[in-house]
C-alpha cells in the first residue's frame, strides 16, 4: 500500500520553503516593528474553550472540529487562535498583572471543511491580538498592519472594508430586528437558517446559501442602530485610517462569523478575486476575555492565511521559485579509510559557522568532483593521504579554479575570506 498525505493536508516541500519563509519573514518583521511579541500556544486546546469562544451555533464547532476524547477530557485541534490566545493570556495572568499585551502567532489550524482552492484543513495563520485596550487607534493599527502585510509581498489593489456589530444595547436592539426581519421569511429560507433562527438569529446573516444571500440584501444594517458611543467609535476608527493615509469604504455587508465579535469588524479584499476576494478578517472581541472567566477587557485582532496568499501571489507572477543557496563547502575525500577524518573536517567547519557536507555513497573522487560541481558548491575540500598524514587539506574554489594547500588549522578562516570576495 502506498500512503498519501490527508485529503485537504499536504507537504510543503524543500522547494517551497523559500516562499513560506518569505511570508513568515513579512510577518514577524511587521509584527515587531509594531511592538507585538510572539506567542506559541498549544496546537490542542480543550473542545469547551472553543464552544465557549468560537460559538456553539457556528460551522466551525458544528461541523468542522477535529476533536478527540482522552480519558474524561474532550480536546480539539485548534480551529482559530484567537481562542488559544485569550485563554495563555488568563492563565498567564496578564489580565491582573499587565492587561495591555500586544502578541502575534504563526502556525497551523486545523478544520474539517470540504477543501477547495485556497481552503485546506490544515492551514498556517499569521495571527495578531492586541489585548488591554479600547483605542480606536488600535482597531485601525490592526488594519493597516494586515493591507501592509500584503503590500510588502507585492500585492497592490487591496480594499479595507470595514463594519460595526455593535455592543451591548444597540447589539440586542439589532437581534430584535433581524429576528423579526427573518422570522416572515423561515418558509423561504434554507434549513439551517432555520436551525439558527431559533438558537441565534444573528447567525442567519452569515449564510452562504444563495438564496439566503439575496433575502440578506434587505436586511436591518446594524450601523442604523449603533450608540453615539458606539457610533463614535467607528468613526474614530475610520479618522485614524486616514491619518495613516489609508482609504476604507463601510460595508455593512460583513458579518464575521464567530459569535465572540463585538464593534469593529473588517476585511481585507482582493476585488479580482471575485468570489474568492477576502484575503484575511479580523475585529474586535470586546468580552471574550469576560466570558472565559477573566476580567472584562477589550480587545482587536485577525488572521492571515498563508495559503490564499501564496495562491494569490502564483496568479499575480509574485511567487518566482528562489534558488536555495548551496551549501558552502564539499569535503572530498581522495583515499581509502578516510571517512572519519572527512566527517571531523567538516565539523570542524560547521563549527566555524560554514555549511559543510561529504560523500555518503562511497563515489569515486571523480564523481565526487562532479556531484560538487552539479551541486553549486563554491568550495572543495579535498583530503587525501599526504594531506592527511601532513595535517593539510587542498581548497579549491570551484569559482575560478584555483587550488591551495592549506593547513587544516587555517581552513575555516581561508574558506570564510574567499567566500566573501
């Protein structure tokens, strides 16, 4: 039997690691530039924290958890890593000792949804949680960092779309007019707005049904019930992407679709994209903190994903294939029993900060010659029986032929100078 890789999980090969890198690189350089530090929750996290975070009337923890029971404890591999996020902060204490916490994350989530392109079940996120603070400053931080994320690649064109869903009374006041705006249309809709309607209505603005889509269109618009509080809000929000010389259009269309969401809501489109536009979704989840047992402290974040971005980069010409740079030196050896002297003369310079690696096949030195030459390698090292009796090796810079014998004290040191000619 062959194995394959889990439908919807896949390798990323030698080849591609240059690309991840890169996008890795773009993240943590934006991140700390902005004073977040890095965070590495763990992959599992109890299933509870999610239903208690994510929502229980969502597809996520309905339909797409991987979760597993051990002993008495129900554990999900982590879908999101707002969640995860939240949870480190309590524990750690940080909302008693220093509630203002600005943290990001790289690493795999993990959803059991139906793959398609750009929808993996395992799939890489570059998180950012801005913990501690109500700043509307921070809300269009977190904006401009994300769109800046993607500039930095190259991707020019993207929209910051933004939306409100409210807090506290105008929240309940919206609730009131959906559910009344839906419940006139239950025969019409499709049975999982149904399902939602009685559990939580608000859910139903987020269906994908086409159907359901078009009815949403003459839907109450949460902006029309926002406090002057609230209201204000937005606007500053909006203000202070302005003064980052960033242009936002409102689009009350936008329904994030965890439940924890409270004011500013926001996306980031691609509009040639078309269906598949929204590029990465972030926004305030002002109670989250409360609701997981902690003290009642706001907080912004989003999430970019790795995939949707690299699938963007290939179609824009972005993701050109970057030669990995060959290792520096090839240890050749030009005798019979030489092997252990071999391995510490490439130790030797490993431990001078070079990269170094020798002939594992038992090759001719001919072929060694030609595996070092087909490899790129910059220099040779050849050790043979007079060399090694004598305590030398020859160096030979494949560059320009030219050849020494050097004595195996000096080595590192002359391979270093002409590497950096």
């Amino acid at each position: 039997m062959q194995y394959q890789a889990v439908r919807g999980m896949r390798d990323v090969l030698p080849a591609e690691i240059p690309l991840w890198e890169r996008l890795e690189h773009e993240a943590r350089r934006l991140a700390r530039a902005h004073g977040f530090r890095e965070i590495r929750p763990p992959l599992v996290e109890e299933t509870a924290l999610f239903i208690r975070s994510v929502g229980e009337v969502t597809d996520i923890v309905e339909k797409e958890m991987f979760s597993l029971q051990k002993g008495d404890n129900f554990l999900s591999l982590r879908p999101e890593a707002t969640a995860g996020i939240a949870r480190a902060y309590l524990e750690a204490g940080f909302d008693k000792n220093a509630p203002l916490q600005r943290l990001f994350t790289i690493g795999p989530m993990f959803r059991g949804e139906r793959p398609t392109k750009g929808r993996e079940r395992q799939f890489t996120q570059f998180d950012v949680e801005c913990l501690g603070s109500l700043d509307p400053r921070l809300d269009a931080e977190c904006v401009h960092m994300a769109a800046s994320f993607f500039e930095a690649l190259g991707i020019e064109g993207i929209e910051v779309r933004l939306n409100s869903m409210g807090d506290g009374d105008d929240r309940e006041r919206f609730r009131e007019a959906v559910k009344a705006f839906v419940a006139g249309q239950l025969a019409e809709r499709c049975e999982l707005c149904r399902s939602r309607f009685e559990r939580n209505v608000l859910r139903v603005l987020d269906c994908k049904s086409p159907a359901c889509v078009e009815l949403n269109k003459k839907a109450p618009v949460l902006l029309d019930f926002l406090t002057e509080h609230n209201r204000a809000h937005f606007d500053a929000v909006r203000a202070s992407l302005t003064a980052l010389g960033r242009k936002s259009e409102v689009d009350t269309g936008i329904v994030r679709g965890l439940d924890y969401y409270t004011r500013t809501i926001f996306e980031l489109h691609y509009p040639r994209f078309g269906a598949r536009s929204a590029m990465c979704g972030g926004g305030r989840y002002d109670h989250l903190l409360r609701d997981l047992g902690g003290s009642d402290l706001p907080a912004i974040g989003f999430a970019i994903g790795f995939t949707g971005t690299l699938i963007l980069m290939q179609e824009l010409g972005l993701a050109k294939a970057v030669t990995p740079a060959p290792i520096d030196v090839y240890v050749i050896a030009a005798g019979a029993g030489l092997e252990a002297r071999v391995l510490a003369l490439a130790q030797l310079l490993r431990n001078a900060g070079l990269s170094a690696i020798y002939d594992v096949e038992s090759r001719s030195v001919k072929s060694q010659f030609k595996a070092a030459n087909s490899g790129g390698h910059p220099l040779v090292v050849v050790l043979g029986d007079a060399e090694a009796a004598a305590g030398n090796a020859q160096l030979k810079d494949m560059r320009n032929g030219t050849q020494d014998v050097v004595p195996q004290a000096e080595l590192a040191a002359r391979a270093r100078a002409l590497l950096a000619r």
